[in-house]
C-alpha cells in the first residue's frame, strides 16, 4: 500500500470512529436534555396524544380533556368552573406550556411521572396511564372567597391551622383557563397579557400585598 492510499485510509478510519464518539456521546449523555428541550415538538404531542389526568377537588374533577380537530394534538385541556379554581389549577396550554397545578404535577397528568410506572411498562416503553392530583380545597371555602373578593383586585387563602392544608386559594380578577387551552388561542392570550388589572398574575402566591390589607 502507497503512503497515499495509507493515509487516505488512517484519515477515513479517524472520522468513523470521530462519528462513533459523537454518536455515542449524544446518545448516552445528552438524549434526555435534547428530550426535555422546550423548542422539542414531540413532547408537546406526546403529552396531548391521550386525555391528560385530573386535578380533583372533594372527589370531583375541576379539569377535563376534549378531542379536537387538530392532526398532531388530539386532546386540549377543559376546565369545570375556569375562573373559580384558575388559582389552584393554573393552565395547561397547547401553546403557552402549563403553571400551577397543571404544570408542578404534568409528569402525573400525562402518565410519564416514574412512579406511574410498573416494571413491565419501563421494559417495554408502554405509555403508562395517566394520574389525577387530589387537593385539599373545600369548594364551598373557595366559592366564598371567591364571592368576597368579587371585582376587588387581591387574594384570599385559607389554610387548616393544626395540619397546614390549603381550603382554599383564589386570586382576583381571575380567569377562565379553557380560553387559553388550545393551540389557536392567541387572541385570548394577548388579551390577558394586555389587561392592566393582570389577571395572570397569581396573587395568592406571587404578589406581596401588605399586612393588614384584609
């Protein structure tokens, strides 16, 4: 063999195995962050292929799943009283990603949540069956806090003193979660975002308002 031919080869040699690395390397150590990356489609199809699970308030459902027209998203989100429990749930959005409830337990609501799974589903890559979240609101505490605060701008929680639990959390204004669900909503969106009283904003957690201000 020629000191040409035999370079050729070592150099050819060098990128294959230049490729194994990479392809090793992206395989092995960055799957999951190219899998948990926002701009990366596939999860958001994944996630609406099924009727996502439950946010349940005293054993009744306040969430819901409807099948659209859509090709690739085939369930969006419904809400049972939007407005009333928008605090609690948050939204799940086909365009504007999830908060609250709906975006602190998704893995649980789209069945891809570990403890869901079973060994058999881990083996085999089954898409598990989604789980409901069970809070501790009182509905009749939330609608009265809801109710008091009517148009003011503000918050209200009410919370067990002995065990902690949160009976009821609303933030006023509010809004209706199904109205921002979907994936042609932008209207509806930009209308929130331009409301100068923000009803987005989740005053019952993320606003500080001042001592006394009941």
């Amino acid at each position: 063999m020629n000191k040409t031919i035999r370079r050729a080869s070592v150099f050819c040699l060098l990128m294959v195995l230049a490729l194994l690395v990479r392809a090793t390397w992206v395989q092995a150590y960055e799957a999951r962050a190219l899998a948990d990356d926002e701009h990366n489609r596939r999860n958001t199809i994944a996630q609406y292929a099924q009727p996502l699970g439950d946010i349940i308030v005293a054993g009744s459902p306040v969430t819901g799943s409807k099948e659209t027209d859509g090709d690739d998203l085939r369930y969006k989100r419904t809400y049972t009283q939007g407005d009333l429990y928008a605090a609690v749930t948050g939204y799940s959005s086909q365009a504007y990603g999830a908060t609250q409830l709906e975006g602190i337990y998704s893995d649980v609501l789209d069945g891809t949540d570990d403890r869901l799974k079973n060994p058999a589903d881990m083996l085999t890559g089954e898409q598990t069956d989604p789980g409901d979240v069970l809070t501790t609101i009182d509905p009749d505490v939330q609608k009265a806090a809801y109710e008091a605060l009517g148009d003011d701008r503000g918050a209200a929680v009410a919370m067990d003193p002995e065990s902690g639990r949160i009976l009821g959390m609303v933030s006023s204004p509010s809004y209706d979660p199904s109205d921002i669900s979907g994936t042609t909503d932008g209207d509806a969106w930009q209308k929130l975002l331009d409301d100068t009283s923000k009803p987005l904003v989740n005053r019952a957690l993320r606003q500080p308002l001042p001592p006394g201000s009941t």
